[in-house]
C-alpha cells in the first residue's frame, strides 16, 4: 500500500492522516466520486481476484474500477494502514423481484471503530443505493445525504439498511417506463449482521458472480460513477445521468442509448476507464435498478 499512490488516484490533497471521523468522511467521499463500481472485467475476458495487490494495481494505478469486494477491500486496507479500528463484514442484497435478501453474502462492507462508535463505510454498492458518507452504527436514526435518508435497522441481530430518496423525473419519454429506473421512494439495500469475514468468505461466491448465467454480473455490463451533484451509469448501451433533488422532491434522470462504438469513448470520457480488451457490453434481463 502506498498511500500517497492512492490519495493522488482519488484527488485527496490534503491528507491529514489522523484516523479520526473527519478524515474516513473525506476519504469514503472522494473515493466514490475517483473508483467506479464496475464489473466490466467479466465482459473483457479477465478474471476478477481478490488478491490485494492486483486489485491495488488495477484500481489505483490503472485507473480502473472494481466491484464490492475489489473498492472495500482496497478502501479497507487504506483504513487499517491509516490506523483505523476496521472489520470486514458480508452482507446480502435485497431481491425485489423475490422479494427477499440473496442467500449468500456476497456483498464485502466494512465497520469502523471511532472513539468508541461504530461506523459502517461502504465505498462500492454503486448508483442510488450507494451512500456518501459513513453511516454511524446505530438502530433506526434517519442519516440524511444528498443521495437521499438512510437509515440503519437492527432486528436480533441483523441490520438492514434502508433508504428513503426523492421521485424521479425522466424527460426522455422512451425510458419512462423502464425497468432500470427505480420508482419506489423507499428500498432495502442489504442486510448484515456484524460478524467478522475474512476475504476466504467470498472465494466462491466471487467466482460465482462472475461465472454462473444466473448471476446479475454476467447478465449486465455496469459502470457507476458517483459526482458531486448525482451519479453516473452506463449499463449496456445505456447511458444515465442522475441529479439528486434537481426540484424539491425530485431527481432528474436523463437517459440515452449509445452504440457499441460509442460505449468505450463513455468509459473513458464519463468513468475515467481505459479498457486494456475488447468489452462486449451486455444488458439482459435481470433484477437491477439505478
């Protein structure tokens, strides 16, 4: 790990290196905004590790994205050298269509210890469901961001986070009634509980997700980027670009369809990512909203 690589890479330029909230706030805001989620490495013919020193090379110095276990792994081991009090923790995404958490846990999160508090950091769930700032470890107490209220909900022993955002409004009509336009005020975004997970845990359901025909990574090409205002996605050929509270309840989400030749361009002009092979952009049906 070489922090000063890695503060450069997201745009921190004024490490304080203290290991207090102030600073895990900066880092988890510029980290979001610099390293997309993006599961684009299954559609280029490449393997997704969880090695950290191939994910640190791919993220920091390629400049590309990663998934869940590529950024909070990454993001996590920036903690631990900083001297943060950090565990990692599996968590399990919310279903909508079966109404229900996915069996295994297969999205990596991370809780951060603060003068006695606390915290989840989470830099990697991508789009509407991706929080800002750290979320303090406490039952029921809402958590206003930009992106909308977050709240964290614990039941004998299993904490689901939740979230409360904003309608949103959709002028290409062509999209309107698109399934990947989340149209629910209120979501779950995962459950966890607060057992310890080493990176052993998510061997195979690593390799699942980017192998299996039923996972939704090899279903769908994604890319997300959150901006000081929204977020960015291209999801296929599909272009999006979202602003929080554009109107007082409302979020603006412009959509546009771009070719297979104009996909590439996007990445690199929207994302920052230069593809080393050839991405097939894929889009099939499965469950997912932005």
């Amino acid at each position: 790990m070489n922090l000063t690589e890695y503060f450069a890479r997201i745009g921190y330029k004024e490490p304080s290196h203290k290991a207090d909230l102030k600073t895990l706030t900066e880092l988890h805001e510029h980290h979001i905004r610099s390293i997309p989620f993006e599961n684009l490495s299954i559609h280029c013919g490449e393997k997704i590790t969880l090695d950290l020193e191939t994910i640190y090379n791919k993220l920091v110095r390629n400049k590309r994205g990663g998934w869940c276990c590529e950024n909070n792994l990454l993001f996590s081991w920036v903690l631990k050298e900083m001297g943060y009090d950090i565990t990692r923790l599996g968590s399990r995404v919310y279903d909508t269509l079966k109404d229900d958490y996915s069996p295994q846990e297969s999205h990596l999160i991370s809780k951060v210890i603060i003068d006695g508090k606390p915290y989840i950091a989470d830099v990697s769930f991508g789009v509407s469901g991706q929080i800002w700032q750290p979320l303090e470890l406490i039952s029921g107490k809402d958590q206003p961001q930009l992106p909308g209220t977050f709240r964290l909900v614990e039941d004998k022993g299993v904490w689901v986070l939740q979230k409360t955002g904003r309608k949103p409004h959709v002028p290409n009509e062509s999209f309107a009634g698109s399934s990947l336009v989340n149209k629910s005020l209120s979501k779950k975004i995962y459950c966890f509980t607060i057992a310890p997970r080493n990176m052993d845990h998510f061997e195979q359901t690593c390799h699942f997700l980017q192998t299996s025909p039923e996972s939704l990574f090899t279903n769908k090409s994604i890319c997300s980027l959150q901006t000081t205002t929204g977020f960015r996605a291209v999801i296929g050929w599909t272009y999006y670009e979202v602003t929080y509270n554009y109107q007082e309840g409302v979020d603006l989400v412009d959509v546009s369809t771009v070719t297979d030749e104009e996909v590439e361009k996007v990445l690199e002009e929207k994302f920052g990512v230069v593809l080393e092979n050839k991405l097939v952009p894929v889009n099939n049906k499965a469950c997912y909203n932005i």
